[in-house]
C-alpha cells in the first residue's frame, strides 16, 4: 500500500487533533507517513503511533520557529523525495494552506484545500469539498503529480488504530530563502480557557440580535457549559461586540463542529459560508422569517434572552 505524508502540526511535542484527524483519512488511501518537524519532535511519535502513523521522520532545527514557513516547506519537500508518496496531508490552518501551495507549486502539482471528506480512487485520492459558500459539495482530484490536500478540522472522527511509528531522521538541506523572512518577536494570545474556535467539537455564535458587548456575556455562559468555542457574525465584530479572531463567515473563520449554535444571527451568506458544513445546527431567533432557519436542524423562535439563560441552567442541572 502506498504511503501518505501528514504535516505534524505540534506545540513542543503535544500534537494538535486536527492532525490526529488528518491520520484518520490518511489511512482510508495508504500507510500514514508523519512529518515533525521543529522543538519537541521528536516526543511526537508516542501519540502519532497511537493514531495509525508506520513511520515519523523528524527534523529538529532552530530554524522552523526562526524564520516563516519556508524552512518547513524545504522539510516537506524533502520527505516527498525519501517517500514518493501517493499525496501529502496539511490542516487547514492558515500557515498549513501556504506551505501546501508553496509546496504544490516546487513540485509541479495541483493542489486541493479545504477539504472536509477523502476516499481511495482508481486514479489517486478523491477529494470532497463544499464550496461556492457551501451551496454546492463538489468530489475532485489532483491530475499531475503528487497530490497536496489541505483539510479542514473536524472533517473525520480522531480514532485511535496502533502502529509502529517507527522514528526515523529526516535529512535537510535548507533552501536559501529559508531564512528570507524572521520572526522578530512573539506575543502568546491570552488564553480563555475555552478550545480553539476552529478544532471546537462545539460552538456558540452570538449576532446582531445580542446587541452588545456586554450582552456577550450569556453567549460565553451557554458555550462554557457545553464546553464549547464562542464565535461571533460579521454584524457583532463590526460593530465591535467581540474580536475579529472569533469571527465566523466567508471573511472570518470556518467551522464544522459537531454541534453549531447560533444565536440572534440572520443567516446571512456570509455567516452561512463558514458554518454550513456543522454536522448539527441550531438556531435561536425571535424573527420566525429569519433565513438562518432555512438551515438548521433544529430552530427556536424566541428571545435570546430568554431561552439562552434558560438552556445555560437547564445544562447545568443535567450535568449536577
């Protein structure tokens, strides 16, 4: 069976489940070949064994948390000519979706992003995609050289199936353009405790209908009782409700959590473009008429004011 390369996307060693999920549909087209690179590396191949992966080539060096994303496309493109794989798996971040294209373009193959489903096919891997603000779900595949797929977070299930994961060294040679752009300096983003928006198993988004800031408050109640992200429209953040890092639409970020709750928003297009793809929606909204009810599973015509404290307590008594 042909082996597939997946990018390691890794803090110091703890393994982000984005990449345990992209393990999961390596394995559906080959034997998952994965790639660490960077700090903690090598304390990647324990958890990376556990979720199917035969073999972890790893390359440590100071320049992949030095310099911008070139170091680890010379990295990539180094373990395509070790494996000759039959494609190579990025998440969907954004860092992951330029290092895939820069790496497609070195060599010389198309490319697929954002990619929520794969399966095995005659002529290589097939890729599902939604596009077009999710109106339309489209199969496609790579044609010319080596398949580079970008998948987006929550796309299959984490399963754990044991392998060897064999750690292996992998040789670099950095290109000079490697150190073409420096990291100057760091700030970690404050942390509020709760997942990061687009790994989320569940969200709760807030909209124009909660009409403030400080009304964000029962948005943030409701999402830490289930555990779950808070996003928010376009209308909230331009409006300056809440921050542009916890956008969610066609000019924010995309989600596909599990469970995707949307409180006091229309529906617009672009809010539909970066949650339509949940597995389960549910909309509170006092306007019956509202598009975003076109959509759900399952819908509440009512005051979010009303009905989300009173699913805020009626959680936390089922959990107590």
């Amino acid at each position: 069976m042909a082996e597939v390369l997946v990018y390691v996307d890794h803090v110091d060693g703890a393994v982000r489940k984005p990449t345990l999920e992209l393990l999961t549909l390596a394995r559906r087209i080959g034997e998952p070949v994965a790639v660490a690179l960077g700090n903690g590396a090598g304390d990647t191949a324990a958890t990376l064994a556990e979720h199917g992966a035969v073999k972890v080539l790893t390359h440590e060096a100071s320049e992949y948390a030095d310099y911008l994303v070139v170091p680890k496309v010379d990295a990539l493109q180094a373990a395509v000519a070790a494996v000759s794989p039959a494609a190579v798996l990025v998440p969907s971040s954004a860092e992951g979706k330029e290092i895939a294209a820069r790496l497609a373009l070195r060599l010389g193959s198309g490319i697929i992003t954002d990619a929520v489903d794969l399966e095995a096919g005659e002529e290589g891997p097939v890729a599902t995609q939604s596009v077009f603000a999710a109106s339309f779900t489209t199969k496609s595949r790579v044609s010319k050289g080596t398949p580079v797929i970008t998948v987006k977070p929550n796309s299959a299930a984490v399963e754990a199936a044991p392998a060897a994961g064999a750690v292996e060294a992998l040789s670099v040679t950095f290109s000079e353009k490697a150190t073409g752009t420096k990291v100057t300096g760091r700030t970690p983003r404050e942390s509020t405790g709760r997942p990061e928006l687009t790994e989320a198993a569940i969200v709760v988004s807030g909209g124009r209908g909660v009409n403030g800031a400080e009304n964000f408050a029962i948005i943030e109640a409701l999402a830490d009782s289930l555990g779950a992200a808070v996003g928010a429209s376009r209308a909230a953040v331009d409006a300056g409700w809440y921050p542009h890092t916890n956008q969610v639409g066609q000019t924010g970020k995309s989600v596909s959590p599990q469970l995707y709750i949307a409180s006091g928003i229309s529906g617009a297009i672009q809010h539909r473009a970066g949650m339509q793809t949940s597995k389960t929606i549910v909309a509170i909204n006092k306007d019956a008429e509202a598009p975003i009810f076109d959509l759900v599973d399952y819908g509440v015509v009512g005051d979010l004011f009303d009905v989300v404290p009173a699913l805020t307590e009626e959680i936390k008594t089922r959990k107590g």
